[in-house]
C-alpha cells in the first residue's frame, strides 16, 4: 500500500504530532519506541486507513525482520493512548484526529463514530455528544454494562455525491444532444 504524497507542510504536521506524542508518553511514564513511533509515523502518513499487514509491508521496507506480532504490540499500544482508532467494519487503523497533541483533548477517553464513505473510502472522525449519550442512555434502560463502543456509519460522502450529480448530468446532457435514431428491420 502506497502513502499519499505529503506536502512538506503535512511532513511538519506528522512530526509535530509525533512529538507531541513522544512528550504525552515521557510526561506519563511510558516510552515510545523506535517501532511505536514507525508505525504511528506510517499511519499518519495515510489518507486513509490503512491495514497491519500493509503496515508490516511497508515498515519491512526499513526493518525486514519486523512481525506481526511485532505490529500488532504497538498497534494495541497506539489504541490505548488513543493516538489511533480501529475501524471494525474496514479491519485498519486510522490517525486520531482529535488527540491531545493536536488539541489537548483526553484522547484515551474520549468516544468516537465514523463516517465511511462506500465510494472513495474516506474516513472522518466525529465527536458526537448527542450520539454517545444516546447510546450510553439506552444501554443503562437496557442493564447493560458498556465497555466500549465504536459507531461506523457507512453512505456516500459530499464529495462522491457532488461528483455522481455532476456526472448523471454529464450523461443526461449527452443523450438529449445526441439524435435519436430509430431502427426498423
């Protein structure tokens, strides 16, 4: 799997988060490895989400005796400083975008949905208080004790949609421009 083309601007961005990242696991106690911080660096380097055997793909690249196993301990450890998320429904995992060291928020604790576009793929994270606490209220009507949740909603983003208008209009233009021609036999 391919990494989009960053611009240096989006290089500044993923090292200024990765710093930021260093310094929340310095001030906590814990240590961000050399391979937490790879792969970290190789998920933000994505536009979208992106797999752990890509990830494993792509970090061989650098470090050819690198495993699963290997993948999957930092991958649980980015999940739980809540640096990445884990998209069920796609199998991959994608940046935070609301994390402390873009915007001071408590990003292990904070609760999440997505937006999955079926066409293009794109991702985006929301923060939906209204979502959550729905969710949390109809749980607790129910008796159920809730550990995690993870809301996916899949459809059509703005982008496809303008793009499927602009193109049906395209073929509707084309046909009432070409002649109708009638075939007898």
């Amino acid at each position: 799997m391919k990494t989009s083309g960053k611009t240096s601007d989006d290089q500044q961005k993923i090292e200024a988060i990765l710093a930021a990242a260093e310094e929340e696991c310095k001030a906590s106690n814990i240590r961000m490895t050399a391979i937490r911080r790879e792969v970290l660096r190789l998920i933000l380097s994505h536009d979208r989400p992106v797999g752990a055997y890509d990830i494993l793909e792509e970090l061989r690249l650098t470090r050819r005796n690198a495993a699963p196993p290997t993948v999957y301990r930092a991958l649980d450890f980015l999940l739980s400083r809540g640096l990445i998320h884990r998209l069920e429904r796609l199998a991959a995992f994608i940046a935070c975008s609301h994390t402390r060291a873009l915007h001071g928020l408590d990003a292990p604790r904070h609760k999440v949905q997505f937006l999955i576009c079926l066409q293009c793929h794109d991702v985006r994270e929301i923060c939906g208080g209204d979502i959550e606490e729905a969710i949390a209220e109809t749980a607790a009507a129910l008796g159920f004790t809730r550990h995690h949740s993870t809301v996916e909603i899949e459809g059509i983003c703005d982008q496809c949609t303008h793009h499927n208008l602009h193109n049906v209009s395209t073929v509707n233009l084309a046909k009432r421009a070409s002649p109708q021609v009638a075939l007898k036999y």
